[in-house]
C-alpha cells in the first residue's frame, strides 16, 4: 500500500527535507506552501527525483481555514487516503515586548498554532475510520525554554506542545500517534538572517558547537511518522545538538 503524507510549508527549508525524506520511502507527498511558487516546484522535482509515488502542490494559507479544507480535500481525492500529517508552516515576527505589534503576535499564532490545529482537526476525521495515523508537529527549543524578542513565537511553539499532548490522549486509542519535534537552531531561511557574529555567539553555546541541518530535523519526523513507532505518542523529541 502507498502511504500519503501532507508537510505543511514543504518548499522550504525543513518542510523540504521532510517532504524529500517521505519521497525517499515512496510515500505520496502533498506539499503545501504560502506562495514561493518557484521553491515548490523545486521541492516537487526533489521529491520527483528522490522515488515518491505522486506529488501534489497546493498553496494556500494554513492559518485559513477554508484553505485548510481545500488542502485536505484535494489530498484526500487525489490519493484516497491521508497517512501522515506534519504541522511544519512556521513564520517569525521577533521583536522584544514593549515593541512587539498585536499584529505581529496575532499572525505569529495564526500561521504556527491555528494552523496546525486546524491541519489536525481535518485529517483526525478519516485518520480515525482508517484507524491508523501519525501527526508530527514541529515545535521549537524556544517553546520549552523561551527566548527574548520572541514572545510570540515561543508561546505558539509552547502552544504546539500542549495541543500535541492534549490530542495524542484523545486519539491514541485509535492507532493515531501525535508527537512533536523541537528544533534548536537549524541553518534554513529563517536563520539565515542571522548575522555571522550572531551565529557564532549561537554556536558557542550549543554543545555541539554548531547549527542543525534540516536532515536532522527530517530524521526525527520520520522516525516518529514510521509505522513501528506506533507506541510512542505525547512526546516532543529535540533536536538541539544538546541546548
Ligand atoms: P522557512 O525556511 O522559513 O520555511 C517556511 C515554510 O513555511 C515555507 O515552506 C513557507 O512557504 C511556509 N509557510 C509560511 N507561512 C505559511 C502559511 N501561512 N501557510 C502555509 N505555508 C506557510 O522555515 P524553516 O526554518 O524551514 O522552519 C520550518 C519549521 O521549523 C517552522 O515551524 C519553524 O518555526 C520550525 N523551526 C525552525 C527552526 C530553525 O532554526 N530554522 C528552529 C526551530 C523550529 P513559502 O516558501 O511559500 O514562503
């Protein structure tokens, strides 16, 4: 049987590396993104490339929950069933309180933790008549420990650890495992704004004296997504280097 897997924001990034790791063991990959049109394309030759079954590309808001419905939907007629959902759509707004927008908390929250609720909700309706599926909510070293200037970004990150504890217990009953996976600094876009002065200072505090890649992101994913992880559910595995 071919599985399916959806990786939210998939053209970039970590969400690449999954969905490519996920191309690799053959699976049907649905990436969803917010509008680097040419990323995604990328991403659909890589996972072309790399042995997944079919690609489907679908650019759409997570944070909307008619787009949420779509993605759903056209994933769901595509492939006839949905497998693996990964939560991975992240933005950042940094800025330290007494400057930070309501906006900027808002949107922050919407992309990163109503997003993946709303991704969750909608695939928990078929993953439960199938009676087997894996969501992998990729949270942050920021949600457990904080950090200055992000605020809201660490409280969505924080968020995805409780939403993913919470919904593990309602639906480990019916074979669907939900975990998250907490990144520390991993070299993508988001950390590529960082000056090098920055990332050495970064660097020298984490014990193994150097960023993650997204492969060591991706390896985690599919590690928790893997069918024989079928009795680890609640859990958050980081991904620090030992932070
Ligand atoms: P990235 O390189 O900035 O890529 C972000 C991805 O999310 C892109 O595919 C982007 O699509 C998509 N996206 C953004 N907003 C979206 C929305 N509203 N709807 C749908 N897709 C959306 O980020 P990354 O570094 O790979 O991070 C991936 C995840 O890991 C995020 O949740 C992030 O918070 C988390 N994380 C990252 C780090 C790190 O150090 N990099 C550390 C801990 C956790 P477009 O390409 O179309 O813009």
């Amino acid at each position: 049987m071919t599985r399916t897997v959806i990786v939210t924001g998939g053209s970039r990034g970590i969400g690449r590396e999954i969905a490519v790791g996920f191309a690799k063991k053959g699976y049907n990959v649905t990436i969803s993104y917010a509008g680097n049109d040419s990323a995604a394309a990328e991403t659909e030759k890589l996972c072309k490339d790399n042995g997944a079954a079919e690609v489907v590309l679908f650019k759409g808001d997570v944070a909307d929950e008619k787009a949420c419905e779509e993605l759903v939907k056209t994933t769901a007629e595509k492939f006839g069933q949905i497998d693996v959902l990964v939560n991975n759509a992240g933005i950042t707004r940094d800025g330290l309180l007494a400057r930070m927008s309501a906006e900027d908390f808002d949107s922050v929250i919407a992309t990163n933790l109503r997003g993946a609720f709303l991704m969750s909700k909608l695939v928990t309706k078929s993953m439960m008549k199938q009676r087997y599926g894996r969501i992998v909510n990729i949270s942050s070293v920021v949600g457990v420990h904080g950090n200055a200037g992000q605020a809201n970004y660490s409280a969505s990150k924080a968020g995805i650890i409780g939403m993913t504890k919470s919904i593990a217990k309602e639906l480990a009953s019916r074979n669907i495992t939900v975990n998250a996976v907490a990144p520390g600094m991993i070299a993508t876009d988001m950390t590529a704004v960082l000056t090098d002065a920055q990332k050495e200072k970064i660097n020298s505090s984490i014990p193994a004296k150097r960023m993650g890649e997204p492969a060591d992101v991706a390896n985690a994913v599919l590690f928790l997504a893997d069918e024989n992880s079928s009795y680890i559910t609640g859990q958050v595995l980081g991904v620090d280097g030992g932070l």
